[in-house]
C-alpha cells in the first residue's frame, strides 16, 4: 500500500487510489489545532497520485459516487463534491466550496473557500473561481472566471 488513510474516513467499494496520495489528513485553518472531521468517499471513485484530501474541521469532507480526481489536486476540509464530477490535476479547491453533480473542473484550475458550483457546470483549465457559480450547465472560464 503506497498511500495514507486516516481513521475518521469512511471508503465506498470499488475505489482505485493512487501513490502517494493522502485521505484524511487535518486541514489548514489559521488558529485551529484540533480536528474532529471525517472524510466520505462514495462507490466506485478513482483518485490519482498524489492527491491530498483533508477532512473536515468538525464537519465531514464528502467526494460523491463515481468521481475521477486526477493526480495532484488537493481537496480541503469541509469540501463537498456531488457524484459524477471529474477534478483535472493539479487542481485546488479550498475548504467548504460545495461542488453539484456532474461538475467537470479542468487541470489546474482553482477554486476559492465557501463557493458554490451548480451541476452540470465546467470550470476551464487553469480558471479561478472566486465567487458562486448557480447557473447549472454553463462553462466557466479565465482568471477571474468568468461565463463563456
């Protein structure tokens, strides 16, 4: 086994995890020493090398059924990813966003604490999301992103 696990997560069946990749570890918040969160995966979730997953300060980091994360994207504590959602590599999602089904987020792009992204939606390669984006089934795109 060449990844890390933390008690406190929770793995669905059929998960395929990567080298070097860590599920569990606390998050980063300014001031914060204690973490009592947990992570969730769903069923059938494929995640890369060397991915980072942090679990919920308090709360529980969840990444829904069916979900492919690619090799290096970090997820952060209290991140909520809906089922069907592809994270490209290198890709950054700060804590507490809430990602819908069915998102796709492209290689390096990254997306800022507390957002909300509807379903359906792509966030472009390399775009920077600082805001909500509530408009289901749209492309997003640019720093910062903006609608195509």
């Amino acid at each position: 086994m060449n990844y890390k696990i933390y008690p406190g997560t929770t793995v669905g069946n059929f998960m395929n995890v990567g080298y070097g990749t860590v599920i569990g570890a606390d998050g980063a918040i300014r001031g914060c020493e204690e973490w009592f969160g947990t992570v969730r995966i769903g069923e059938g979730v494929t995640i890369g090398a060397c991915v980072v997953i942090a679990r919920g300060s308090g709360g529980e980091t969840v990444i829904g059924d069916n979900c492919y994360i690619m090799n290096q994207a970090l997820i952060g504590h209290n991140v909520d990813i809906g089922n069907n959602c592809e994270i490209g590599g290198s890709c950054s999602i700060a804590g507490h966003a809430v990602i819908g089904n069915g998102v796709k987020i492209k290689t390096g792009a990254i997306i800022r604490n507390r957002v909300k992204i509807a379903d359906g939606v792509t966030i472009g390669m390399g775009a920077v999301v600082v805001c909500d984006i509530l408009e289901p089934n749209t492309v997003w795109y640019g720093n910062p992103a903006t609608k195509r």
